[in-house]
C-alpha cells in the first residue's frame, strides 16, 4: 500500500515538472515588456486553472524577491530553479523509500 503511495506521488511530481517545461518566461509575458506583471502572473496562473487568484498573488509576491511588483527573468529563473531542486529531492527521497 505504502509503495503504490510513493509510486503516486513520484508520477504527480513528474507532471507537474513537465507542465512546468512547456512554461516559457515569454508565453507569461503577454505585452513582451521583460518582466511579468501582477496581473500577467495572476491570469496565467488562473487560467489554467492551477490556482485561485488569491494564491496567485501570494506566489506573485513570493517570486519577487526585490519587491519591486514585477517578476524579472532572473526571478522567474530562481523560483524555477528552487521548485525543480524541491522536486528532485522529492525523487530521491521516494527511491530511496523503495
Ligand atoms: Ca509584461
């Protein structure tokens, strides 16, 4: 039971970084100005249905580290960054479990 478990986790963990993938920084930047604004992120995030608008804006913030109420190439880089080390380390804990 407890391995059908891991085994769930790892393929949902495995999705979502391929969803990740198909993000591109310019497919979010919908007026291509270089940096995603509140109202970018939180429409991308709404619309595909991932997250309430609530949440989004608490990634927002999250993501723009420099507060400066627009995320930065190399801010969206970071916080891709960061989430797929959370992933990988998800992986290797669920290897090691089986
Ligand atoms: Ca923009």
């Amino acid at each position: 039971m407890t391995r059908y478990l891991v085994l769930l986790s790892f393929a949902a963990c495995a999705f979502s970084a391929s969803a990740g993938e198909n993000m591109s920084f310019a497919t979010v930047d919908a007026n291509s100005d270089g940096f995603i604004s509140e109202t970018e992120f939180v429409s991308w995030k709404t619309s595909s249905g991932e997250m309430s608008p609530a949440d989004a804006l608490i990634k927002f913030i999250e993501i723009d580290s420099d507060a400066s109420g627009m995320i930065s190439e190399a801010e969206m880089d970071a916080a891709m960054a960061a989430k797929s080390e959370h992933e990988s380390d998800g992986g290797t804990a669920s290897e090691k479990k089986m």
